[in-house]
C-alpha cells in the first residue's frame, strides 16, 4: 500500500497536466476549458487512486479473504466520460462541431487514470504529446491561432439580392469564410437564412461586426456565435 502523501501527488500531478491541456483549450475559447479539464483529470485520477487502493481502508482483518477487481471503477470512467465528451459536440445544420474537444476530454481522462496509477513519467509526456496534436497539427490543418472563429447567421428578407453583399462584407473585415450554408423558407416567414462560419482577426469587436451587417438592406436578424 502507498502512502497518503503518494496518493495525493498522484491527482496533484494528473489535476495539473489537465490543466496544461484545458489551458490551450481556453486560449481558443473552447466551452470547455480550463476548469473543466482539471476537474476530468482530478476525478479520474481520485478514481483511479481509489479503485487501486480502496480495500486497504475498509478494515479487513489479517487472513481474510477478499476478492476485489480493482480495474472496475476505472473501467467505468472510461464510459462514464463518453457522457460528458458527449455534451461538448454540437450539430448546427450539417457542421459537426466539439469533436476535438470531446476528445480532448477523453485524452484528459486517459491522462489522469495513468498519474493516479503511478504512471507519472508516462502521463507527462502524453500530455506532451496532446499539446503538440492541438498547436502544431492545428496549423497543419489550416486552422490559424490568429483568428477566431465565429458562426454568423443572417435572415434575409424574401428574393433579397443582398446574399454576394453579405458575403463581401465579412471578407472586407478580415475575415476567412470556411463554410456557407443557405435555407431558403416557404412557408408563411418566407425568408432566407445564410449561415458563415468565419475566422476573424481578434481586433474585430463584435458588435462592430454586427453594426455592419444589419446596415446591409433586407437584412432581418443578425445572430453571433464563437465556435470550436
């Protein structure tokens, strides 16, 4: 059995590496960020600790028999997780969007069961490993640390010739359109949805972004949104 102080280094050092991880998601924005990561990384390694450990502490006498799985409760975080990875993926027509968050997630919780199993030197380097896939992949993939990313929804009044305007405009401010999707309704709202999902210079404030969109004629309804 180790000691109180080695088990509590052990989710001290797993809380700290979720950080190191939830801190470059928080850079970007992500919904889920820093504190979340922590507090993945310092349960599952509490968890984890407590899977290994817990049948030193339940008073058994010298000779008894106890049979005891000690991989179960560390078996169910690794499900358990899936729930809350679950809710960080969002659906907006057909953009999926969260994945590498929930995944981001699940690495976390990977990290945290290896550091509350001892694991220190093996958990530091896969957090190596995770802020290497999330900084310099990301660039890999095109997807620059200089811009932030937003959704913009624009409801145009029916037969509007506005849609190229639109369109211009977000480049005239910076910006890198990555995705357009167009909704044209029929029915009795009769109107036409255009939705962009941008990368924006971080200087671009945006309710600027927003003033200049809605001066744009036949322009109904402006929506914002960061996205991951």
């Amino acid at each position: 059995m180790i000691s109180h102080v080695q088990m509590i280094t052990r989710i001290a050092v797993a809380t700290a590496l979720g950080g190191v991880i939830g801190y470059e998601r928080d850079r970007h924005g992500k919904r889920a960020g820093l504190r979340t990561h922590l507090l993945v990384a310092m349960a599952s390694a509490t968890f984890m600790v407590v899977s290994a450990h817990f049948v030193y502490f339940q008073g058994y006498g010298e000779g008894e028999l106890v049979e005891v799985d000690g991989s179960r409760i560390a078996a169910s975080v690794v499900s358990g997780i899936g729930f809350l990875a679950g809710g960080a993926i969002l659906r907006t027509g057909w953009t999926i969007q969260g994945l590498t968050t929930a995944a981001g997630l699940w690495l976390v919780t990977a990290i945290g069961l290896c550091a509350g199993a001892g694991m220190l030197l093996e958990a530091a380097i896969v957090t190596a490993m995770g802020v290497v896939v999330q900084t310099v992949v990301r660039r890999l993939e095109g997807k620059s640390n200089a811009l932030v990313r937003r959704r913009i929804a624009v409801v145009l009044a029916e037969d509007s010739k506005q849609l190229d305007n639109v369109e211009a405009l977000l480049k005239q401010l910076g910006g890198v359109v990555f995705n357009i999707e167009y909704e044209r309704r029929l029915d009795e709202k009769r109107r036409i949805t255009l939705a962009f999902d941008v990368g924006f210079p971080p200087a671009l404030r945006v309710s600027d972004l927003i003033e200049r969109l809605e001066r744009i004629e036949d322009v109904r309804r402006v929506q914002v949104e960061n996205t991951h």
